[in-house]
C-alpha cells in the first residue's frame, strides 16, 4: 500500500513509519523538518497538492499539528495549521484519489467529561489545542460524507509517551527523564486523579491497523492505554532509582478526557493499547541508556479508559 504520512518525521510519526515499512507498505513521509522525504508546511496547499499529486498515496496518515503547548502560545497558528492543514489534506487527497484518511485527534477535543465515555462521547474542548482538534473530527466527518473525497478514521489518542519524544504536553514524560538521567531531588506533580498513559509503540501499531481495517465511510475511536496517577509512576521509579527525593506539587490536572474508554476500537482493529505504565517506563529508561527496547504488554491496561 502507499501511503502519505504528515508529521511522518515526528515522535510519532516515525515509528509509525518504521513499522508500516517492516509490514512490507511503500511510505512517504512529509514534514517540516527532520529526516522526512519531503519538506512541507502542511498547510502549504500548493506544495502539498504537489507533493500529494506525485506519491500518489492510497492512505495518508494525518499526524501533523502544532501541539498542546505551541497551540496554546499561538492560536492563529495552530487554526492554520491544525484546521486549515487538515483541510488542504483533505483538498489535496481528493485530487490524487485517496482512499482513506487516518487523522489522529485527541482526548483534548473531547475535554473534561462524565466517566467511562465511550467513541460518541460530546466534543467540548477546553483548550486551543483541542478545539483545533475537535475542529479537525467536524471536517473530517463532513468531508467523508461528500462524494470523491476519502473516508476517514478519526483516531482519538489520550497522552502518548516514550523516548524522544520533544514537543507538546511533557510534564509527564519530564519526570522519567530527569530520574533516567540521575538526578537526586525531582519536583513532581501530583495530579488529584489519573491520567492516561499510552506508550508510542501501542500507538503506532494502531495506526498500522487504521489503514486497511474494513471500516465505514466515517469512524471514530478512543485511543487511550493504561489510566494511571502519577504516583503510580513515581513508585515504579523508585523501585527502580532507590533514594531519589521526590517532592510532589499539587497541580490541577489539564482540562483533557481522562476518562474515557476505548471502545469499538479492538473489535474494529483487532487491537487496542495495552502496555503497563511499569513497562513503558522500563521502555523509556532502557531508551535513556541507549539500548532501546520494546514494552512489553504483559497484561491489558489496568482501567483503559
């Protein structure tokens, strides 16, 4: 299959790439910087209908966004880039005859809601990022539903994690780096209830699935792993770094869908994240030390929402 990854150099992006490519799909990745094949601002509509028109691709795999912190510090960008990008996708895929979209939205369209919420949960987002996010389910909803253009997959991630990832919300992901690089005294936050924890590796496999998966013209899925607190890390870290002071700061936890749940995910793909908190930061930590490894999914995430 050929397929167009946006934001294919990216944390996610690039492992995406190098797993579809192991199973044998002809990738083109298309970014802004990086080791991408093409460079290209997304929201570029001339250059990406160029780009589009020559790979020709059956899929694109949409995953490039400004994300959390860079939406906040700048709306109008992210507007341009996170709803109008993924409209000149959508433009741009019609005019080369794509198949499918597979468009990685967020837990933060959705916003904080009630618990357990399943795939059709209301989007109410609470912040920049997941506005343009929930802006971008509209468009591809609307647009899938127009004759010639292609159907599309919503895929809605919670907080995917793991070694190099550089950009968006990583308060988190901060706290395993400084104990992975030795520091004595870590200031962590300590959030009043879980948060999602979905390691890259479970992300990436899923948007593997998306691409061939018989699916209607317009579907939509939670994407979320393991639904753990802070201090549930904090304790495995522990174990594993003894006599690091930890010194917890009460923080608000951010207005995002940490409650919801996967649910017609794994009967649709076949697969839904299930990597262990512990066995992600082991992941990460061995990442840290230069022999990176994959999580080992040992068990199914422990209260996925």
């Amino acid at each position: 299959m050929r397929i167009l990854a946006t934001g294919g150099a990216g944390f996610l992006g690039h492992p995406f790439a190098v797993r579809a490519r192991r199973a044998r799909h002809q990738v083109t990745t298309l970014d802004l910087g990086g080791d991408a094949d093409i460079r290209c601002d997304v929201a570029d509509v001339p250059t990406l209908a160029a780009a589009m028109a020559k790979v020709r691709p059956e899929v694109v795999v949409h995953l490039a966004a400004l994300l959390t912190d860079a939406a906040a510090d700048d709306p109008t960008a992210a507007v341009r880039v996170n709803i109008g990008g993924t409209a000149a996708v959508f433009a741009a895929a019609r005019a080369a005859a794509v198949q499918r979209i597979v468009y990685a939205s967020s837990v933060a369209a959705v916003g904080l809601c009630a618990e357990d919420g399943g795939d059709e949960v209301a989007l109410r987002p609470q912040t920049t990022y997941g506005a343009t996010k929930a802006a971008g389910e509209h468009l591809c909803r609307a647009l899938s539903a127009v004759d010639g253009y292609p159907a599309c997959v919503a895929l809605r991630f919670g907080w995917v994690y793991g070694p190099g990832r550089r950009r968006g919300w990583r308060v988190a992901q901060e706290v395993v780096e400084r104990f992975a690089r030795g520091d004595r005294h870590v200031v962590a936050p300590d959030f009043p209830g879980p948060i999602d924890w979905t390691y890259v590796d479970d992300a990436a496999e899923v948007l593997l699935r998306a691409l061939a998966a018989p699916l209607p013209r317009f579907a939509v899925f939670n994407v979320v792993g393991d639904r753990r607190t802070m201090r549930d890390a904090i304790a495995h870290l522990q174990v594993r770094y003894p006599g690091v002071q930890v010194e917890p700061q009460a923080v608000s936890t951010p207005a995002s869908g940490w409650t919801l749940r996967n649910d017609g995910l794994e009967a649709a793909l076949g697969f839904a994240p299930a990597t262990r908190l512990e066995d992600g930061i082991d992941a990460m930590l061995a990442a840290c030390r230069g022999d990176r490894v994959q999580a080992t999914p040992s068990s199914t995430a422990a209260g996925a929402a």
